[in-house]
C-alpha cells in the first residue's frame, strides 16, 4: 500500500512536466544566440539562401544513417526465427 501512495505522486509528477513541455511555446525552443541571429539577418540575400542550403546539406548524413538503420533492422527482423 506505501507503494502505491509513492507511486501517485510520483505520477502526477511527470504528468505535469509532460504538460509544462507541451503547453510551453514552440519559440521558446528556437531560442538561439542573438549575435548570430543579428548577423544572419544583416547579411544579404545570398548569405542567406547559403546558410538555408548549408542547413539542409547538414540535415543529409543524420538522415541517411537513421534510413540505414532502419533497413538494417527491418532486413534483419527475421533472422533469429529462421535460425531456430
């Protein structure tokens, strides 16, 4: 029964530190430095379409590893089955 007591509290808890995360503004994670942000926004119209094409050259690698994994797994979700 103690278990139980502890256990609510614990419990309302991470259910009001779940809500504070999705009742918290998106802009509050997009925070950044604020000297970046001046410079980027002073700069001219092709530092600009740079910087947007640097971010998306950057977002490739993560993507094509995390595709890669996944058809790992999925190629290989049988094989302990096949095995046996």
């Amino acid at each position: 029964m103690s278990g139980t007591k502890r256990g609510i509290p614990g419990i309302l808890r991470r259910a009001a530190a779940a809500l504070t995360v999705i009742a918290s503004p998106a802009t509050l994670y997009a925070q950044s430095c604020a000297m970046c942000y001046q410079s980027a926004a002073a700069s001219g119209p092709r530092s600009i379409h740079a910087l947007k094409v640097g971010i998306l050259i950057l977002m490739f690698p993560p993507l094509l590893i995390t595709a890669g994994v996944i058809y790992l797994a999925y190629s290989k979700r049988d094989q302990f089955h096949r095995n046996s």
